[in-house]
C-alpha cells in the first residue's frame, strides 16, 4: 500500500490556519503546513514505495490478535504497556525514533548507523542523540519518561500522514478538526485509514519478528473500538480504567499548558477544553459498551488502583484473561519492574475546580462506571500523583508537544 496521506484533512488545517487571528500561532502553522509536512511527507511516501521494492517479506507477513490498549488519558495505558512490552519475546511495539521514521527501510537503516556508531565511531553519535534527547524531553520527564528508545503509542506512525490525533496538541481547533469519531466517518475512510496503519504494523513485525504479537497503547483509540474490531477481527483489548476525577483535570491541565504557548485567549482555550471534557464521556464508555456486546472478544479490564497497588499481579491477570502464557524469567523481571513502579512518584498536581468542571457533572454522565467500579469509596481524588502519559505531545515542537 503507498504512504496514507489525508490530503481533506490538509486543505482543512491550511485553511484553519490562514484564517488564525494569533499572528504567532498562524504563522507557525503555516510554517509547519506549506514547508514542513510537504518536505517530511514525501520523503516517507518514496521510502514506503522503496519498501515494497526491497522489502518482499512484507506482502507475507500478517497481524494476527494484535492487543490493542485504550482508556481514558491518565488512566494507567503509559505504566501498562511498558510493563507488558518488558516480555519482549512475546510482543512488539513501535519505539519513538520508529514512529517518527515509519518505513521499514528508514528504520532498518537506523539500527545499521546506530550500530556503525558502536562499533567504529565508539558511540559518539549516541551520546550526541542522548544530549538531544535531554534537551527535548528532560524538562517533561516528571509527568513522563520520554525519549527516543521508548515504547510509544502507534498514534503517531500517522502524524505525517495528517491523520494522527497528536495534531491536535498543535492545532487545537476543537469541533473543527475531528481524529477520534472514527466510528462515524465513511466506510471508506475507514478503511483507507485501517489498511494503511495495518501496512506500518507489518513493518514494525518485520523489523522485531513476524512471531511476535503486535502491543498497540492508544488512549485516542478509545473512540475506535468498533472499527478496530472491523479492521482487526481477532483483535484483544486491555481497557484501563481510573476515577473519572482524577483523569479528566489532569488531561485538561497538561492539554491546556499546551494551548497557552500559541497566545489563543482564554475564552478561546475555554470552549476547546469543554469539546475535550464532554468527547471524555465516550472514552470511558465506547469501549466498555462494545465489549459487553461482544463476549467472544477476549479483553482485560485493568483497574488503576490495582496497577498501582499490585504491578506484577494485575499484569499476570491481564495474561490470564487474553489466554497468554507467563514465562518465569518474565514473572522475575515483573516483579522487579513492580517494585519500581509503586515507588515512582511525580510533581503534576491538578483540580477539577481549575476548569470549572463540578463532580455532580460527572457523576451524572458516568453514574453507571461509578457503581460498575466503586469509585465514589474512594473518597477525594488525588492531588499530587498522576499516571505517566505521552499521548497528548507530537512530533516535533516545543514544549507542548513533548
């Protein structure tokens, strides 16, 4: 399959941006639209072409039950997946550097300078990547441990295509610009999207082994259950779930100290967080209701309290319930990596009262989860400790977006 490009999603966002009143934020955007995307999307659009060419393992190579993870932002997905990615026999997930390079030909080349780099250059490349990579990401690394050679979620292998939902930490044109609704979008579109991130899998499975299981975390994808399960049949969920109080805010909190570096006013910032606030109400919903209507897809429902009070146990009833086997040396490191987790803690701190959200409000639109989950016994949310999370930066930027 070529490279997906959204070229209505371009005309749209090029629009959006000649039309932007903030001289900083239109002129960024411009930037970004006419000099970049064209520069960078081409280049990815060759190199999957040449993939083809060089690549025939790759019309063989098939997905088979991959696991997709979603749930709400903050709910756990971040401290999930690393810990499930950490059974690398087992699964594959796209590292940064491999999301933002998505042909295989990219990423093969990579790995062959990085290895080049150690044996003959003694890792002076390396350590100059390693500087980059504290310069870009260290300042943000109390709310997430970001860097290239991390597990990151699939969500951005579509950044240059102009279908990720990371363009919206850039131009947040909320109710304009739509990458969650899928399951409201034309069978075609659907499709067109499903195929061509199914085709950046296989190079993925390709790279790491076609053996392996493919470990996709992406809140975004909570809105896209339904059509994961129409793309991807023998598909399995892990759906990570956490007190609507604490996860809301604190997305708001980190999306909004986005929004402030683009100079938009606060009555502007205001309207575009009430869209995010109220599309939080189907993230927590879709994908608990299509599972429920759908008993003979094989699912984990992951409780935030126990990931964070029990790593190790609540990862090996994830295995129990998608039917996967435990290694021992992987029940060792889990129990290690367990450890580690409990202690983490960070600075970002968050209220519902910092954007005039009122808990009756979510109570009221999620009053079903609260009993499902018990989450009214849990007393006051929390105010200093908050899940590690990457969704909400894109490549590249400043501060707001990684």
């Amino acid at each position: 399959m070529f490279f997906l490009f959204d070229f209505a999603n371009y005309l749209k966002m090029l629009r959006l941006a000649w039309n932007e009143k903030v001289p900083k934020a239109r002129y960024y955007y411009l930037a970004v639209l006419l000099v970049a995307v064209p520069i960078v999307s081409t280049f990815h659009a060759i190199c999957f072409l040449l993939d083809w060419l060089l690549f025939p393992e790759l019309r063989r190579a098939e997905v088979r039950e991959p696991i997709f993870m979603v749930g709400h932002a903050r709910s756990g997905t971040t401290l999930t997946h690393r810990l499930l990615s950490g059974d690398t026999g087992r699964f594959s997930s796209f590292m940064l550097y491999e999301l933002y390079f998505p042909s295989l030909l990219q990423k093969k080349v990579i790995r062959a300078i990085a290895k080049w780099d150690r044996e003959k250059l003694r890792g002076l490349l390396e350590g100059q990547v390693k500087a980059w990579e504290e310069w870009r990401y260290g300042p943000l690394r109390h709310m997430h441990d970001m860097g290239l050679t991390q597990y990151e979620e699939d969500d951005i292998v579509l950044y240059w295509s102009l279908a990720a939902g990371f363009w919206i930490t850039k131009m947040p044109y909320m109710g304009d610009l739509d990458f969650y609704w899928m399951n409201h979008w034309s069978p075609r579109k659907r499709k067109r999207y499903n195929d061509f991130y199914r085709d950046c899998v296989k190079r993925q499975l390709v790279l790491n082994g076609t053996d392996k299981i493919h470990l996709s975390k992406n809140p975004m994808y909570s809105g896209r259950v339904a059509s994961l399960l129409e793309a991807f049949p023998d598909a399995r969920f892990i759906v990570n779930v956490r007190n609507p109080e604490e996860t809301i805010p604190s997305l708001l909190k980190i999306v909004r100290a986005g929004w402030k570096q683009l100079g938009w006013d606060p009555e502007r910032q205001k309207k575009c967080l009430k869209i995010l606030a109220d599309q939080s109400w189907d993230t927590y919903k879709h994908p608990l209701e299509v599972l429920d209507a759908h008993p003979e897809v094989k699912a984990s429902i992951v409780d935030y309290r126990d990931l964070t009070s029990d790593p190790a146990a609540a990862i090996e009833r994830i295995y129990r319930d998608l039917d996967l086997p435990m290694t021992d040396a992987y029940r060792e490191l889990l129990a290690g990596e367990g450890k580690r987790q409990r202690e983490h803690k960070t600075r970002h701190t968050y209220s519902l009262e910092e954007f005039g959200l009122e808990a009756d409000a979510i109570h009221t639109e999620l009053a079903e989860l609260f009993e499902r989950f018990g989450w009214d016994d849990d007393g006051a949310p929390a105010a200093a400790e908050a899940e590690p999370r990457s969704d909400i930066f894109g490549p590249p930027g400043g501060p707001a977006h990684g």
